[in-house]
C-alpha cells in the first residue's frame, strides 16, 4: 500500500473517531444543569413545555416555546446555534424530543435536564412563578412600509426580536437607554420576528435579537444576541 495512501486512511480514521465522540445532546442531572447555565451566561435556557404550566413555575430566565405549537421549529431556528442551549420540559420527555429536533437543525451544543422540571424542583433549586409567555398580539409590517421608513431616514435601527426570547427582553434596557442617548438623530424600529417572518428573511435574520444599523438605506452594522451598550453606542457615533 502506497505510504501517502495510508496515511489517507490513518487520517479518516482519526477524524472520525474524534466527530463520534463529541455528542451535541447531553443529558444532565438537575445540579450539573445549574452550574453550567451559570458558567454559560450567553447559553440559552428553553422551556418547552405548554404556557399552562409555565404560568406555575419556571427556570429563571427562561425562555418559551412550546413543543406542541406547530411552528415550535420555526421559533426554534431564531434561537443563536453557536451558544449552548438548555432545554427541559415537565419530565424530560419532550425536550428529549425537541433537543434531538434542535440538533438536526445544526445547533452545536444541546443540555436537556434529566427528569426536567419535576427534577429541578425535588432537588430544591430555584423557580420562579409568573406567566412567562407571549402576552401581546405583535405588530406586522409590510416590506414597502419598512423600505419607506428606511429610506426616508437618514439611520434607522432595525431591532429584530421575539416575545419568548429572553436575550430580547434583556436587551430592552439598553435599546430604551439608546433611544434616549440618540433622540432625533438614530429612528429606532422594533420588529417582532415571528409577527414579521418575511421582513426577517429579507434580511436575512437567522436568531434573535438581531440589531441592524442602516444609514441611507445601506446596512452598515449588524450584531445579533447579548450587546453591550458601549459597543451600540460606539457603532451608532460611528455611523454619524
């Protein structure tokens, strides 16, 4: 056998020895669940389950799509690929079902919680008793309104967000503190992505929130997730 040949060979092998081992699910008990949310503040916390039994307790933090809806992908896809997801349901059934589904949809790290709920709930840690679940009918716009707007406005910030994405809501003290900072000088436009899916593929919005800073009818900066505000404030001075 040709050495180059070979060594062909040895090196597959290798590849494929190391993908087979590095799994995108992983299952992990309550504790093990806990400490890598906290040592992964980007990472997205996902509850499945129905806004019935949301409305009775949740994760903190969390945020809300629930397994049954039809378009559960369709939400799910606006979730950032690149961060570690920790998804959980009731027992751990569902998010089993919806981390597989997640993982087929290109997701790089998924954690699903051994005995979901119930589990983090027996272990004693904590919860938290509100409704956290889309309360509000979004507002659509058509492509000619947003164009229109952009257009006749020298910068315009395009905010994409959904009403279930907690990294949205986090965001929103710093988005109102900007419109603040930037009164008469940057429009600021929020969009709700699930209320307004064709505007956010024509822009080719791929996870919320997506910020996208147009100046003269061009994108000139475009940040999607968790932002600080200095980097927002210097971006908007930049554009100016």
């Amino acid at each position: 056998m040709p050495f180059a040949f070979a060594l062909m060979l040895i090196s597959a092998c290798s590849n494929g020895q190391q993908n087979s081992g590095a799994s995108v699910v992983e299952e992990v008990d309550a504790k093990t669940f806990q400490d890598l949310i906290a040592k992964n503040p980007e990472g997205v916390v996902l509850d499945v389950r129905t806004p019935e039994e949301v409305a009775n307790g949740h994760l903190a933090n969390a945020s809300v799509i629930n397994f049954y809806d039809a378009d559960f992908m369709t939400k799910a896809t606006m979730i950032r690929k690149d961060q570690p997801v920790f998804v959980y349901c009731a027992a751990g059934s569902r998010s089993a079902k919806a981390a597989d589904q997640m993982s087929e949809m290109g997701f790089t790290k998924i954690y699903n919680l051994q005995n979901g709920y119930n589990g983090w709930t027996n272990a004693g840690f904590e919860i938290v008793k509100d409704a956290n679940a889309p309360t509000t009918k979004a507002e659509s716009f058509t492509a000619e309104q947003i164009q229109t707007l952009v257009s006749s406005n020298k910068l315009v910030l395009l905010d994409f967000h959904t009403q279930w994405c907690i990294p949205c809501k986090k965001m929103i003290p710093v988005i109102d503190e900007l419109k603040k900072d930037f009164e008469g000088k940057v429009l600021f436009q929020t969009l709700d992505a699930d209320a307004n899916k064709s505007l956010a593929e024509n822009y080719k919005v791929v996870s919320v929130p997506t910020y996208i800073l147009m100046k003269d009818g061009k994108e000139v900066y475009r940040k999607t997730g968790l932002t600080p505000k200095v980097e927002m404030t210097a971006a908007l001075n930049n554009a100016l």
